[in-house]
C-alpha cells in the first residue's frame, strides 16, 4: 500500500504488512487496540517527515523466553502474539527514550504528550508488554506482546 498525495498527508509512505500465518486468541478490547494502533501509527507517519515505510507485523510466540536474550528485558513463561509497528523515519534520541510513556512528555511543538502514554496503560491493561527500538536517522520499531494461545 502506498499513500501519495493524500489531503491528509503529503509525503509517500509506504505501508508493508507482515501477519502471521498461525492464528492466535487474544483476549483484547477491539476498540483500545485499534487505539494503540492508530497512536503509534499517527507518531510513525509524523516521525517521517519527508516519507518512508511504516511495517506492521504479528507473529505468535509459543515459548517467548528463548527471545529474552535479544530484546525483552523481562521473561515470559506464557505464548505471547507480538505485534510490531516499525517506521524508517528520524527514530528517537536516545535521552528521551526513558521518557517517553510518561504522560505530558513530548518534543513537539504540538499535542500534549498523551499518545504513548495511552498506548502503554492500555497494553498494560491487557496483562501485556511493550518495548521500543530506535536508531536516531534510521527509524522506530515499538514491540507490543499481549497474552496469547494458538488456536
């Protein structure tokens, strides 16, 4: 999918999407996610100010303990469906990456600091975890797990 000469939005983005193949439950309120979603998606489109890719993937992890050594800094003794919301844009420096869940916290010259906070309470909320990435010129990933089983 490529988004060009939007009214909304000017420059191309590309959206790229990877999902799993297996199917997995997910005991989620439908209309927080699609928040989480929508916030995290609005910063990756905001944070590429002259285009670039936003990737959405899933995948379902049966035993996301052996992953613990690469990227959680906590372990999981339970199936857990990741989801990820990547972007190639200006990523995040590295002195605000411990802020930036805290509620009014922004470098914005806009808003009010409150979309990743809502973004951490909901995954929270749903017994979930999130984690971020980021490379200052190269891009964002956020790391969402959420309480899962295979179906």
């Amino acid at each position: 999918i490529l988004i060009k000469n939007s009214p909304y939005y000017s420059p191309p983005i590309a959206i790229e999407l990877s999902l799993t193949e297996k199917e997995a439950a997910i005991l989620i309120d439908p209309h927080q996610i699609k928040q989480v979603l929508w916030n995290l998606s609005i910063n990756a489109l905001q944070a590429m100010p002259s285009g670039g890719i936003l990737r959405l993937s899933t995948r379902w992890l049966e035993d996301p303990g052996r992953y613990h050594e690469k990227r959680w800094s906590k372990s999981f003794n339970s199936p857990m469906a990741e989801i990820v919301v990547a972007d190639t844009g200006i990523g995040i420096p590295s002195q605000d990456r411990p802020r930036i869940f805290d509620p009014f916290f922004t470098t914005k010259d806009y808003g009010y600091g409150l979309g990743l906070a809502i973004v951490y309470r909901i995954i929270e909320e749903h017994k979930g975890y999130i984690e971020v990435e980021s490379k200052e010129g190269k891009g964002t990933s956020f790391h969402i797990l959420l309480p899962s089983q295979q179906i």
